[in-house]
C-alpha cells in the first residue's frame, strides 16, 4: 500500500512539475528583466525614489550644519564637526542619478513615445527639481547626458550655471506641456 501511495505521490508531483512548464513557456528566461512599464509605473518609481533623496541623509546633514540638530553619537559625531569626504555621499549621489533622474528621464521618453504631454510634464518638473538640487549640491554635474547609459556611459559634467539654465528651460517646457491639455 505504502509503495501505491509513493507511486501516486510521485506521478503527482512531476506532473505538476509539467503543467508549470506550459505556464511559463516563450516568456524571457529571466523574470526580474523588465521589457517595458506604463508610464505611471515609471513615474511611480521616480517619485519614491526621490523621497530617500529629498528626506533621507542629505537633509540630515544639512540640518546638523546648519544647526536644526546636532550630530552627537556614532557616525554623525564627524559630521557635527564637520569632517567629511566625498566618498560619504556616493549613494547619495548614486540614488539621484540612477534612482530618480534616470527614472524620470524614462518616464519622460515613454510619455513622449504615447504623446502623452501632461505626463511629460510632469516628468520633466521632477527631473527639473532633482538636476537642480545636484547643482545646488555638488555645482557642475551631469545633465543632457544623464539617463542615457547606453549612449553616454560616462556622462559628461556641465558648468553649474549652464545647468541652471538647462533646469530654466526644462521647466518651461513642462509648463508648455501641462498646459498642452493633451
């Protein structure tokens, strides 16, 4: 009885195992490589993104520079009397450009691929503030060439001031777009 049991257990299981086979037969051999989003799923991503950069440790560490609070225990004591280095800010920096700017950048080209301007506008409003705050951050930095990876691997940084004038001109192009109604 025991082995008709085991028989009947095992002719089950490697059929399920056959069924799952058909399920997922053509689909892309690695399920975590996305081929396409809507663009309110990519301007999703961009905005959560951004919450890490605008309430996460840049913000901390403004307000214990400029004195809001005081940086009293472990890694924040250095902080408090001002000793730092740029490797303490490359996540910072990681999580801007790959996490929101880039994001918004795709957003921004999936809205355009669909004419879809209001989404665009919204897009190019986020990128605008995100470039703007690395300006403010760090002066020369990335713009026109950020979020185009495959292009441009090693975007090349631009004058702080040319960049603002960039953001200027982004912005009124969102404002164009949102007005578009369309």
């Amino acid at each position: 009885m025991k082995v008709l049991k085991n028989i009947v257990f095992l002719f089950l299981i490697s059929s399920i195992g056959l069924s799952c086979k058909k399920i997922v037969e053509g689909f892309d051999k690695d399920p975590n490589r996305f081929t396409s989003a809507s663009t309110a799923l990519l301007l999703n991503s961009a905005q959560v993104s951004s919450i890490l950069i605008n309430e996460g440790n840049l913000v901390r560490i403004g307000g214990i520079w400029d004195r809001s609070f005081t940086g009293i225990d472990r890694q924040y004591v250095s902080t408090n009397n001002y000793n730092t280095s740029s490797g303490d800010y490359d996540s910072e920096w990681d999580n801007l450009f790959q996490g929101v700017i880039t994001q918004f950048r795709l957003t921004e080209d999936a809205a355009s691929e669909v004419n879809d301007r209001k989404m665009l506008g919204i897009a190019q409003i986020g990128r605008a503030q995100h470039e703007g705050l690395a300006a403010d951050l760090w002066g020369d930095v990335p713009f026109d060439q950020v979020g185009r990876d495959q292009d441009f691997p090693t975007p090349e940084f631009e004058p702080q001031l040319q960049v603002y004038s960039k953001v200027q001109t982004l912005l009124d192009s969102a404002i164009a777009n949102l007005e578009s109604g369309t």
